[in-house]
C-alpha cells in the first residue's frame, strides 16, 4: 500500500524567523562563520597627560615604564604642549641668580628629553603599524588569489554538475514518455497537463542546447583568453628586453658622444698648434677648410641622431671663429716657422691620426644610428601588436560577460522549469489518488505447483482491467479484484520500483510519503522491500529509494538546494517498540520482551504541526546511500525472525523505516520538510495453518491484532465515522498522522 501526503505543500522562507535554523550544515557545502575581533594595530593605549611649563608637576602615568629608562612614565604630548615647551623662556628676576638658573635649565633639559624621547617611540610605533599593515595586504592579495582559484574550481565542479543533470533530464524525459505510453486510458482526462509537460520538455531542451552552446562557447573564450594572455606576456617580455637594448644603446652612444668631443678637443687643440706653426697660409686654409667639412659633415650626421650632438656642432663653430682670428695672426707668425717645421710635420702626423680616429667613430656613430633605428622600429611595430593584443582581448572579455549572463539566464529558467515540474508532478500524483494499492504476485513454490490443479489465478484481457486487474479462482469459484496497478510473478524488482519512483520524488519536494507491504507470511514482503544481501539487481525498495534521494540531492545541488537527511528505524514487536539503531540495546532487554516483561518504554507524541516523535529514539543524520545501507545491514540483524510451519524465516515484527528530509533553497527562498516512511509489515497467518505454540502463539496474535486494527482504522475512515480506534494498536498510534492526512481529514 503507498501513501502520499499532498495536503502539506513546501515550505516558504518568505519570512525568516531570527532565531537559528535548526539545522546549519549541509551535505556537500560546509559553510563556517569566521568572527573577527578587531584590536588595535600597535597594541597600546595612549594616556593623555598635558607637560606643565614649570616641570614638576608632570605626572606619572599608568602605564608601564618605557625602555628608554626615563623617570617619566609613557606621557602623551600634544601640539601646544611642544610649542609651550620650546617656546619657554627664562623669567627675568632669574637671569641674575646662577645656580637658579641652572636649576632650572637642567630641568628644562629633562623636559626636552622625555619629548625627544617620547616621539622616538611614536616614530617607532608608527614604523611597526607600517610593516603590520605591509604584513597584512600581503596576506590579503594572497588570499585573494587562494579566492580566484577556488572560483575557478568550483566553476568546474559546476560544468560537471550541470553536464550530469542533463543526464538526469533525458531519464526522465524518458520515464514520462513511458509512462504516458503506459496510461494512455488517461489522455483525454491530462491533456492540458500533457501538452503544458511538453512545452516544459521543449523549454528543457532548447534550454540544454543554448546551455551547452554557451557553454562551449565559454570554454572557447577561455581558450583564446589564455592564449592571448601568454602572448601578451611574451610580447611584454619583448618590450622590455628592447627596452634594455635601447637603453644599452643610448649609453653606448653617450659614450661616444664624449669621446668625440675629447677627440674634436685634441684636433682644435692641434689645428690651433698647426695655424701658429705652419708656414704658409695656403695650407693652413685648406686644412682648415678640411676640418670644418668634416665637422659640418660630422655634424649633421650627429643633428639627425635627435639633436643629441648639438654641443658638437657648437664647439666646431667656436673652432672656425678662431681659426678665423688665427689669420690675423698668420703675419706675426710667420717669422717663427722656419724653427717649427720639425715639430709641424710631427702634429700633422698626428692630426692624421686623429683624423683617422674621427673618421672610426664616425663609422660607429652611423652604426648605432642604423641599430636605433631599427630599435625603434620594432617597438613600433611591438607596440601595434600589444595595442590590437589588448583590443582583441577587451573583446574577448565583453563576449565572456555576454556568455555569463546567458548562463545565469539560462540557471533561473532551469530554475524555474523545475518548480513548473514539481508542481505538474505532485498534480498528476493527485489525479492518481492520495492512496493507492498495488498488488505483486509471488511465483509459485515447488510444493504449491504439485498441490495445486489448474490454473490459480489469471490476468484479465479487458482494456478496462489490463495491467490492474487479477482473478483467483478458489473451490470452484471465481474472484475477482482490481487495484491501481498489478505485478505479474516475473516482474523484476526495477519495474516495481519505476511505479514507486514518483512517489519518491515526492517526498523530496517535501511531502509526507508512506508506502508499506502487506500480505500473508511468506507471500516475498521483505523481499520487496529490502531485497536479496548481495545480488545488486535484486535491491528492494528501501535501497532504491534512498539511492533515488541521494542522486536527487546532488542533481539539484547546482540550484542552490541543500539537504539534510535523519533516518531511525525501529520494529513493534508484540505490541512494543524497540531501537533497532540503538548502540546501548542489551540482550537482556530483547529477553525481557520475548518473555512478556516490558524492556525500555517509548512514547509516541503527535505535534501541532503534523509530525510524529518516538521519544528516545535514535536519530542518525546521513550524507550517502552507502550510510543507510550500513544501517539496514545493522536493523535487519537486530527484527525479530522465527521460523514457522508456512515460512521458515518469517518476520516477528512490524519494521518501520523513516527518512526525514529537510531542504533550504537561499536563492529562491525555499524550504521543504518531508518525510518517507518505508514499513514492511508482518505477515498475518493462520494459527491452524502455522501450528504455532508459545512465543510464536504470542507473536502471532499480536501480529494479526495489529493488522486487524489498521483495517478497523481504515473502514472506520472510508465510512467517516466520528471515532476512529487509532489506539488500539501501536502501529496504527504511529501512522496516525499519515493516515488522516491520506483520506484529506484535518
């Protein structure tokens, strides 16, 4: 039997209640407050304490003394203080009295010392609040990056989480498609809901094809960003490798600069030498005819290099006007050039050589011009390239922007696409009834196929009853029943599963879910449930639900939900409630039941808001699929089994499986609170049939009461009467609520 309670929708958190949540830390996001204490930077508090001019009423402060050894404790000192303090002078009537006035003045010394020495500290305060603070920006452009990498991690977590949902959407696009096909009785009654399914289908499709374009257009972007940013530091690298070249390049010729002034010194020097001592007129004139071609040549080859030999050109200018006045002096000259032949042909041989060297530093001046040039022209070049680099990625970044907001886009319709599903969803669960019963038949046994003639039951053809109905036949008599949906013997455990999947989902969206196997002992209940130990193709219900949960939990993760999951499992035994996740459970205990003597006492308490508490019981809190089966493997050691006439391992016990889900979506302001509650019920039998004796007398008859009372129960809910006999029965005290809230009662 399944129950689901849709008189409960989802919680709201329009209004958010100051007092703490009652649960803060989620599976898959651990979120840490972190309080700050500010303190002061150098960790001292300044007294305020005024210096008096006259020195000795300076008192002592409460602070500790300072390092310096001064007799003055630490004393504040203000701007009129200081000035008070430099500005003191000596009264008159002292000027006369020596000793006085030296009193006083070494007085005004010690004064002038605890200032000088008091801003020494303020000044060695300062430089410690200066390095703390070089200190801490440090360790904040640290942890900004340590931010910006975890962005970027998380920013690929959120492609795969994404890349998974879709997975998700397609099994399900594919789970509606079948199970339109399976309830095509139901068109005509659902078409509007069909058709608003199929637009939300279509919206998730194009919603996944521009997500993964945008996506792969992120990726591309990201791509020719860092590509771009690697060329942009290898063309920076560039740069400045020719900038240290142009540099090198302007010392060198700096260099040569100064030493073609020391030569152009050396030539004047010896030009001059020539015009005194040589002896005719004419080759004076042509030599220095020569030489001022040579520096006008020189010259202009320096005037193109950016006007930087200008001082140059200037001292060649300065040399022609002198040789200029030379000529004036040729005539007083010319008596003394017979006696400076030999020492003329000696500095015309080295005017030569020096020419010679002019002409050399020449040839490398031309030479560092064309090596400029070229510099310049690379860095040109260099700079082009950058600027159309940075052009290019300015684009870049404005198309990254543009992808993020579609992708943000794209996340709210998802968004919203999925609170359209749940709603549609829980309708059509609606449409199909609060409650409702499927029927599994069990393959029959080798001793029953040998007992029985003919065929027991059969599955009617009608298009009314196919897949719903059954017929038994009995004593010659035929009987025959109808339900919500009918399992054939060869059915897997996977398909029983599919038609309790929606359910589950339900209990997600935060409904209460309850679904319980009834039948006789022996007729597969547990096995239903919990399937076989060790054959993965065989888990029951209980595990495939969980696991369901779970995969849910991560697929919405990206959403912005957050989960937390409790799970308790208890048996009623004979009328008792017993832990079966209980660590402090004793043997003596579990005796004490068997025999009839009552064990520990729990209480069961209904609240106004609809929830059902078993009073000591434990609670564990659960993050995976793997945690809950741990404790199924630990509760199905601990129910109760027995061995009867009609079923060798036959459950004692009523097990009640309960997962309560607690959900909060900060984004959309959403909470929910559901609970599933998964019951494998014991089996009822007869006592003429099962042969039991004592204990097992015992258990049977609180079994069958039990079970006699939740159909008391239902009745009396089915034909509304005034009392309902919850009471009668532990099991039926603690479905109370699910029950009521099944038949739409308040």
């Amino acid at each position: 039997m399944v129950t689901k309670i849709q008189n409960w929708p989802p919680l709201s958190l329009s209004h958010t209640s100051p007092t703490p949540s009652k649960f803060q830390n989620f599976v898959g996001d651990n979120n840490c407050l972190e309080t700050m204490v500010e303190t002061p930077i150098n960790g001292r508090i300044r007294q305020a304490l005024t210096v008096v001019n006259g020195g000795h009423d300076v008192g002592l402060s409460s602070a500790p003394p300072s390092n310096a050894g001064s007799d003055y404790g630490v004393i504040e000192f203000t701007r009129e203080d200081v000035e008070a303090l430099l500005n003191e002078k000596a009264k008159k009537k002292e000027r006369f009295n020596y000793k006085e006035r030296c009193e006083n003045m070494v007085d005004y010394i010690k004064r002038l010392k605890v200032c000088i020495r008091w801003f020494q500290d303020l000044e060695m305060s300062y430089s410690i609040d200066q390095e703390k603070l070089k200190n801490s920006l440090e360790m904040t452009k640290q942890k900004s990056i340590e931010i910006e990498m975890l962005l970027k991690i998380k920013e690929e977590e959120l492609n795969l989480i994404i890349i998974e949902m879709r997975k998700n959407c397609t099994s399900l696009q594919e789970k509606l498609i079948k199970e339109e096909a399976e309830k095509s009785a139901a068109v005509e009654s659902l078409s509007k809901e069909r058709e608003a399914r199929l637009d939300i289908e279509r919206s998730h499709t194009t919603l996944s094809e521009d997500l993964g374009k945008a996506e792969r257009e992120i990726q591309s972007a990201n791509q020719k960003i860092s590509s771009l940013n690697e060329m942009y530091k290898r063309l920076q690298e560039y740069i400045t490798s020719l900038q240290q070249y142009n540099g090198k390049l302007h010392t060198e010729l700096s260099s040569v600069e100064d030493e073609l002034k020391r030569v152009e010194k050396e030539k004047a020097t010896a030009e001059e030498n020539i015009a005194m001592l040589k002896g005719q007129l004419t080759l004076s004139i042509s030599s220095q005819e020569e030489a001022t071609k040579q520096k006008d040549d020189l010259a202009s080859e320096v005037y193109s290099m950016r006007g930087e030999l200008k001082q140059v050109r200037d001292d060649r200018d300065r040399q022609l006007s002198q040789a200029q006045s030379l000529d004036a002096e040729f005539m007083k000259l010319k008596e003394s050039r017979e006696n400076s032949c030999i020492e003329l042909d000696s500095l015309t041989l080295k005017a030569n050589e020096l020419e010679e060297k002019s002409s050399l530093k020449e040839n490398q001046i031309k030479a560092l011009q064309e090596k400029l040039a070229a510099a310049e022209k690379k860095l040109q070049v260099t700079d082009v390239s950058v600027f159309e680099t940075r052009t290019e990625f300015e684009g870049q970044q404005k198309l990254v922007d543009e992808l993020q907001r579609r992708l943000e886009d794209s996340e709210y319709k998802l968004i919203e696409g999925e609170r359209l599903r749940k709603k549609l969803h829980n309708t059509i669960l609606e449409l199909k009834g609060n409650i409702r019963v499927f029927c599994r038949v069990r393959p029959l046994l080798p001793d029953e196929n040998r007992s029985t003639e003919g065929k027991i039951f059969s599955y009617p053809s009608s298009m009314e009853t196919s897949g719903r109905g059954i017929d038994l036949a009995q004593n010659g008599q035929k009987h025959s029943f109808k339900f919500d949906k009918v399992f054939i013997q060869d059915i897997s455990q996977e398909e029983v599963f599919v038609e309790v999947s929606q359910l589950v989902q339900s209990a997600l969206d935060g409904y209460k879910v309850c679904i319980f196997a009834y039948g006789q002992t022996g007729s597969g209940k547990t096995y239903t449930m919990m399937g076989r130990p060790g054959h993965p193709d065989e888990k029951g219900l209980i595990p495939r639900s969980l696991e369901q949960i779970f995969q849910a939990k991560q697929s919405q993760q990206p959403q912005g939900w957050k989960y937390e999951m409790q799970v308790s499992m208890l048996e009623i035994y004979n009328e008792t409630i017993r832990d079966l996740l209980s660590t402090n459970r004793s043997s003596s205990d579990v005796t004490r039941v068997e025999n009839g003597t009552p064990g520990k006492q729990y209480t069961i308490k209904h609240d106004v808001n609809g929830n059902t508490h078993v009073s000591d019981l434990t609670v564990v809190d659960v993050h995976s699929a793997k945690e809950v089966a741990f404790l199924l493997n630990q509760a199905a050691n601990s129910r109760s089994v027995g061995k009867t006439q009609m079923n060798e391992q036959s459950s004692r016990s009523h097990f009640v499986f309960t997962l309560r889900i607690y959900g909060v979506n900060e984004s959309t302001d959403q909470q929910v609170q559901g609970v599933l509650n998964l019951i494998d019920l014991a089996g009822s039998e007869r006592l003429s049939k099962s042969g039991s004796t004592g204990d097992r007398l015992r258990e049977t008859q609180a079994i069958n009461k039990s079970l006699s009372s939740l159909s008391d129960v239902i009745f009396a809910l089915a034909k509304k009467e005034d009392h309902v006999p919850f009471r009668n029965s532990k099991l039926t005290y603690l479905l109370q609520v699910i029950i009521i809230l099944s038949h739409g009662i308040s």
